[in-house]
C-alpha cells in the first residue's frame, strides 16, 4: 500500500484514463477501508469496485477482497467482479486484471507491476503486449520487494522501467498521447478464450485443451489434470476448472507440498520411534535386541530427515551438528 499511496498521489483529477488496481490483502480485509486510505491522498475519484460498475476516467478502482477485478468492453467500459478459480494462488489476480483488459482494449492498455513478492503480473504483462499495450515496471531498485518487478522484466519486453517517483508523470505523459499508428489486427484467440473462462468462472476440458497440451502434473488447488499452454513467452499451465499458473509458481506450489509431505513423514517416524521405546521398556523379551537396533535405525532416519528440512527451509543455516542430534 505505500508505494500504491504514493503513487496516486501523483495522478490528478483530469487523469484522462481510469485507473484499475489489484493489491494482494488478506479475504476477510476491510478494501473500503483501503480505498478511502488512497483518496486521501489522490485527486481520483475511489472506489471499491463492484460488479457491472460503469469505469471513467479520473477515477480509481480496487478489486474486492477475495474477488478477482476483470473488464468489459460493450457500448460503455463496466467492471465484473467475480469469485473465479485463484491464478498464481491469487484472488484478486494481477494477470487475470490484465488479461480481461488487454482483450478489451488491446492498444489502449498501459500495465503497471510495481514492488510485491513472487510472481503475479508477469503472464499478465505479456497479455497486455501481445495486445498492443504498453509495459510499465517499477525500477527494482527502488522497489522495496523487487521480486514482481524483476521477475516481469525477466520475462517481458517491458516498455519503461522507472523508480516510483516518475511514474505518474509517465502515465499521464503515455494516456494523453494517441494510440500508436501500428497496432494488431485482433486480439490473439487463445487470450479471448482465457478471458471467457474467467467471465464463466469455469471452463470445460475442450476449451482448455485448444489453449495447450495435457501434461503428467496436477493442479495444486483441486487436483485436476494440468495443460501446458502453448502460447506466448511465459511458461503457463492451466485446469479445466479454471486455476492458472506460471511455471514459477507451479515449482514453488510443489515445493511446498513437498516440504509438508516431510514434516508429515518426520512426525510418523517421531511416533514410530517413540511406540518401539516404549514397547522395548514395557516388555522385556528375547527380542529386545532386534528392537534396540530398529529404535537405532529410526533415530537415524530422523535425525537425517530433520536436518534436511531444517536447512533447506532456512537458506543458509549450518548443517545440524553430530552432537545435537536424536538421542532419546
């Protein structure tokens, strides 16, 4: 919110474009509460946006909490807020703002990432150019969480790269200049197709299988099949459901599941361990020995399968010494 602050801070009240946003907050925050924070020190007029609000120009709106914000293009620009499947384990999503606006307007489109954590806006950057719009991303040094910029930069042919001090004279210098004279034909069908199943809330196994090819993974939120969409320069995968994924965030879904399978396992082995002790100290028997050397066995595993976690769930830390390992 600071660097959001500070930069509609900068945009007046004759911004000649509105203004939509996505912030990354917790279901159950109070957004009104955050955009009455924002008019406090803007000229945009702010709004919480709600389902078929009409969008203007000079004017802000947030995505509800726990909804994903997505755009219109009929007669009048209207806002539809929808409770769709999460994209990049988001709701509100960057990429799916992004992508609805990009098929509305194509050219008329400027996308701005600025600092925030992992991954979200990428996918969405590049909708925006496939459609003709424009790329806008916060120096990362300036950033006070550069990973969202710099991953986007990584990814995309990003248009401007500026610290937030300049942007909102850049925005206002790009939104009152006319569109460029080269602008595509059409806004590329795989990105139509993805918006409807977004506006749907979900789409079917034939939508989902002209965007790409099914591959040998399963969608982290509902366990589906996964397809590997075949456009554009950021690897995606999306389900038939409707959750979507950039490959970088697919990796640290299974990472974390990963490291939960571990903990799982490390507390069996605990339980197990503690189970052989106890049954070797209550009744004594000519087993006693091959008991001794299965408790031995366990303590082993454990103590390779604690150090394991222990480090690689904190970069950096040394290797847990000899001495303190499992000896009860």
């Amino acid at each position: 919110m600071p660097a959001l602050v500070r930069l509609v801070a900068q945009l007046p009240a004759s911004f000649p474009a509105a203004v939509l946003v996505v912030q990354h907050f917790a279901p159950d925050s109070n957004g009104q509460h955050l955009v009455d924070r924002l008019a406090r020190h803007t000229g945009l007029a702010c709004h919480l946006a709600t389902n078929g609000q009409v969008l203007e120009a000079g004017a802000l709106y947030l995505a509800p909490p726990d909804c994903h914000l997505l755009v219109k293009n009929h007669e009048t620009p209207y806002a539809l807020v929808t409770k769709g499947p999460r994209e990049n384990n988001y709701r509100p999503a960057i990429d799916a703002l992004f992508r609805s606006a990009a098929v509305a307007y194509g050219p008329a489109v400027v996308g701005v990432v600025l600092t925030g954590m992992l991954h979200d806006g990428t996918a969405g950057l590049e909708y925006i150019k496939r459609c003709g719009g424009l790329a806008v991303v916060q120096d990362p040094h300036d950033a006070e969480h550069p990973s969202m910029p710099e991953t986007a930069l990584r990814n995309v042919a990003v248009d401007y790269v500026v610290p937030l001090s300049e942007m909102g004279a850049l925005l206002e210098k790009i939104t009152r200049s006319p569109l460029p004279a080269t602008t595509p034909s059409r806004i590329p069908e795989d990105l139509t197709q993805e918006a409807a199943i977004a506006e749907r809330v979900v789409g079917n196994v034939d939508e989902v299988a002209r965007l790409g090819h099914l591959v040998p993974l399963t969608c982290p939120h509902c366990g589906g099949n996964l397809w590997e969409l075949e456009h554009g320069a950021v690897l995606r995968y999306r389900c038939h459901t409707g959750h979507a994924f950039t490959g970088d965030t697919l990796l640290r879904n299974s990472q974390q599941n990963l490291e939960e399978t571990l903990w799982v396992a490390l507390r069996m082995m605990e339980e197990r361990k503690n189970l052989l002790t106890s049954m070797a100290t209550c009744e004594p028997s000519p087993l006693g020995l091959q008991q001794a050397e299965r408790i031995e066995e366990l303590k082993k595993h454990v103590n390779r399968l604690r150090e394991f976690l222990l480090n690689s769930t904190a970069p950096g830390a040394p290797a847990t010494p000899a001495s303190q390992e499992v000896s009860e």
